[in-house]
C-alpha cells in the first residue's frame, strides 16, 4: 500500500537541502520525509495525565459523568443513604 503526498510551493531552497541531506544518508525524498515527520510526531506525543487518560476512556461519551474538578483536583465523591421522610 503506498501513499504519495505531493509538496507544492516548496522554498527551492529546502527542496535542495533535502535532496542533499536525502543522498547523504542514502535514502530517498520520500522516505527521509517519512522519517522526519515519524522523529517530530514521537518527540511531540506526550504522556496524558491519568485524568486525561480516565476521562478519555470513561468520559461523557461512554456514560460516565466526571465530577467538576475543584482546584487543582477533583472533589471527592460521597454517597450518602437517602433518607425516608
């Protein structure tokens, strides 16, 4: 399965820099491109928080309604029996 992404209105200048830095390693545009985009997408993934992570899989969208966070944290919950009256 192949993929191709065509660059238009690219400065002559990087174009030639790239041809360059794609010959010196020995690689073609394509995949020195592949590779640059792969090396920027892994230094620029960073790890969720856990309540990030919770509220991804457990969030409004599955049915669970998060507390509202309080501060710098989320209120804890409590459960109290109702009363008859």
């Amino acid at each position: 399965m192949s993929t191709r992404i065509t660059v238009r209105d690219i400065d002559p200048g990087d174009k030639s820099w790239l041809r360059r830095e794609a010959r010196q390693t020995g690689v073609s545009m394509e995949e020195l491109v592949r590779r640059l985009i792969h090396e920027n997408r892994t230094k620029a993934e960073r790890r969720p928080r856990p309540s990030e992570a919770f509220a991804r899989h457990f969030g409004e969208q599955h049915g669970v309604d998060l507390p509202p966070p309080v501060r710098r944290r989320y209120k804890p919950l409590s459960f109290s029996r109702e009363r008859k009256e």
